[in-house]
C-alpha cells in the first residue's frame, strides 16, 4: 500500500521541523505532503528544507481545506494525518498508528495522548475524537462531502462517519506525546478566541455527518 502523510500547517515554523525529521526517516511512508494554511511565519519554507510537497494557501481557509488539498495533492491509499505542533513524536508513535491500517485490522486509526502533560492527556481523555493523529484509508475521506467546510471539525465528521457506517476504527496509545495549546501559540486573549473557533468548527463537523 501506498502512504502519504498529509501535515496541515498554519504558523508552526517552531515546532514543524520536528515532525518532519521523524517522518522523513519512516520506510512505509512514500510521500510527505505539507500543506502550509496562509501561515505568515516561516513554516513553508522549514518544509520545503526537508525536501518534501509543500502546498501554499495564500490566505488561512482552515484545517478541513488544509487536508482537502493534501488529499488532492496526495496519491496514498491509506493516509496518515498528523499536527504540526506535536512535540515529542517518534516513529515508533507513527508506525503504531500505521500498522492497523496497513495490515487490514482498521479502516482508521485514532491517537490518544498518554503520558505527555496533564493539560492534553486530560483534553483526548474527555474528547478523544478531536484527535487530529490518524491513519485513515483514503476512501473513507472520500465518503465525505464538503470536507473543506469542516475546519477543525474534521476529525468530528470522521469519527462520526466511522460510527454510522460501521468503519473499523482502532485507538492507538500515544505515550511521552503533547502539542503546543492554543493559548501558548497566541496568547491567552486570541487563544481563547482561537479555542472558541476551534469549538464553532467541531459543531460545523457534527452537522456534515447526519445520523
């Protein structure tokens, strides 16, 4: 099977290089596609360092249209979703969340933080079908219309699919893992704005996917 990862990325130059390096030493995954959402930083061009697709928005249209145009940007069968900000990422942590998919145990796949720092272990904990760490096969992502709607409602409509169709979906422990919050990126004022779209978008992603 054929696997791209796909990496949706609005102003992570800081942390983005770091998931990149683990990547780029992972055999199974043939291709690594970078989609840089209207960052304002330097993060397209710590992607492109690394040799790999880098897809520029002009503007922020976000998450749900980051990972639509990877996924047109893409040639994988199974696709693996990963943060830009993850801090602590391995490849162990990258295969464990491959390998269901690949050997044909799980049409998805879902990361749960354990172990990193309280405040994202106890967020997957309460909400574990935010979690934007997924192997996915990519026909299940095509099942879903308007995915560039969805924001960071995303990984809501995908979970919420799995449950209406009866996908095989396996969660996957992610130890020593964190990402960096909302209110440490941008403070806490726009944070907390930023949290608040956050939420908007996750009811957006529950509507695309009707019970």
């Amino acid at each position: 099977m054929f696997v791209s990862a796909i990496v949706p990325a609005y102003n992570e130059g800081r942390t983005i290089a770091g998931v990149l390096k683990t990547l780029k030493d992972i055999e199974v995954i043939n291709e690594i596609v970078v989609v840089s959402d209207g960052s304002k930083d330097n993060t397209a061009d710590v992607a492109e360092s690394f040799g790999v697709k880098v897809i520029r928005h002009a503007k922020n249209r976000g998450k749900g249209s980051a990972i639509k145009t990877g996924l047109e940007n893409s040639s994988g069968d199974i696709i693996l979703m990963l943060d830009a900000d993850l801090i602590g990422l391995t490849s162990n942590h990258v295969n464990e969340l491959l390998k269901p998919v690949i050997e044909n145990e799980a049409d998805m796949t879902v990361g749960i933080f354990s172990r990193g720092r309280f405040s994202t272990d106890l967020a997957q904990f309460i909400a574990p079908n935010l979690s934007g760490q997924r192997a996915v096969k990519k026909w299940v992502m095509n099942k879903i219309n308007d995915l560039d709607t969805a924001g960071y409602g995303i990984e809501v409509a995908l979970t919420r699919y799995a449950e209406k169709e009866g996908i095989r979906v396996v969660d996957v422990e992610l130890r020593d893992i964190t990402h960096v919050m909302k209110e440490e990126k941008f403070g806490f004022v726009r944070g907390f704005f930023e949290r608040m779209k956050m939420y908007r978008d996750i009811l957006r992603g529950m509507r695309l996917i009707k019970r």
